[in-house]
C-alpha cells in the first residue's frame, strides 16, 4: 500500500495492547484522524521520544485496508508552544479533541492558532483566549456586542445558560461592557489587562459553554 504524509498536531494516544498506542491527529491536510503506532510503547521504540504533543509533527503512514491507518515514521518538528505553558498546550489540545470529531476536515489550522494565542500570552489569560477562539471556530460562542437570540445591541446583556441575553430574552447575571471589550480585544491583542474578577467571570462563561455541549470542562490549576 502507498504511503501517505501529513503534518500534524497529536491530540491523544490511548495505550492498545501490551506496546502499541492509538493515536488521536489533526492533520493540515487530513483533519482529524487516527493511526496506530506499533511498538510505540516500547522503551527502545524510536516513536516514543518523537511523539510529542505541542509539536509540528511530520508523520508518514501506510493506509489500512479496512480502517485505521499504521504509523511508519516520525519526525519532530517546530515546538508551538513553550515548556512553561505546556499544561495550559495541553488543556487546548483536550478542548480541540472533544470539538473536532473523527473525519473532520478542520482543526489543523484552528489548533495551530489557539497555541499562537497561547504562546504570545501569560500561561493563564493565554489558556482562556484561546479555548474561546477555538469554542467560537466551532460556532459554540458569538459576538459579545449582541444578545444571541434577537441580535440586538443593547447595553445591558447578561450571561445564561451559556448565552449572551438582552433583557428582553430572558436576562440572567450581568455581563458588563467593560468586560466584554476586554474579551474581544484579548483576542486580538495582547496588552490587554483584565481584573481578577473579570477572568473569573470569563472563566466561569467558558465552563458554562463547555458543559452547556456536553465537552468536559477545563482543569484550572
Ligand atoms: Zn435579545
């Protein structure tokens, strides 16, 4: 069988049998999909120190017949995000393997911009941004600047059951503007400064739309 390449993020492995992982990607080109990689458990396997997460990885594989393809080889490439954010790499890559599903085209390129966000930040504000990036890539979030269900721009919009609301829809726990600016600008600047009641805020928003979908929600240190 043929060989194929792409250039890929790892998600997740999952140890199978006694050596071997099956291994969660989003490819550039292939989206998410899964190999499995032999003998990768195996102390002396020259997968095992390659097979990084928060790495550009350049893999190679040969299509499975029925199904899942088999890892052949593996190269590390460039480190996207920096060993003193990597739990808060790791917690995007959990949130990017829950909203891309098996088969999805995308991820790829939503991932790579998710560590960019994280990695021009500090650890924690830079987690947030960019958990809300790929959550608002999956259509699960909105503009803040209008309530979510008449999309009118009121001044008062509260926060309930995972969605921005005017007062006329429903109401819920205030939203203040300052805090919404400061959410957008997050997004794409990064001198923005953010009380710690507002990251709290935000924080509470993310968790709230992850459990609102069914994701699991994010472990914070
Ligand atoms: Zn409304």
């Amino acid at each position: 069988m043929a060989e194929l390449k792409d250039t890929a993020f790892l998600l997740r492995r999952v140890a199978y049998g006694d050596t071997s992982y099956i291994i969660h990607f989003l490819g550039k080109v292939q989206g998410r999909f899964t190999l499995m990689a032999r003998g990768a458990r195996r102390p002396k396997s020259p997968f095992r120190p390659r097979l990084e997460p928060l790495h550009e990885l350049q893999l190679t594989w040969r299509a499975g017949r029925t199904g899942m393809g088999t890892l052949t080889d593996v190269e590390r490439g460039s480190e996207r995000v920096d060993a003193s954010r990597g739990l808060e790499g790791l917690q995007l890559c959990a949130i990017a393997a829950q909203v891309f599903r098996d088969g999805d085209p995308h991820g790829f390129a939503e991932l790579a911009r998710a560590f960019s966000l994280l990695s021009e930040r500090q650890p924690y504000t830079g987690m947030l941004t960019g958990i809300w990036q790929l959550l608002s890539d999956n259509g699960l979030i909105g503009s803040l600047d209008h309530c979510w269900h008449c999309a009118c721009a009121d001044e008062h919009l509260s926060w309930r059951n995972a969605e921005m609301c005017c007062s006329d829809c429903g109401g819920g726990a205030p939203v203040s503007a300052g805090l919404r600016r400061a959410i957008t600008a997050m997004m794409s600047t990064t001198t923005v400064r953010m009380s710690k009641r507002d990251l709290t805020m935000w924080q509470g928003m993310i968790q709230d739309v992850l459990r609102q979908h069914g994701l699991k929600p994010v472990n914070v240190c």
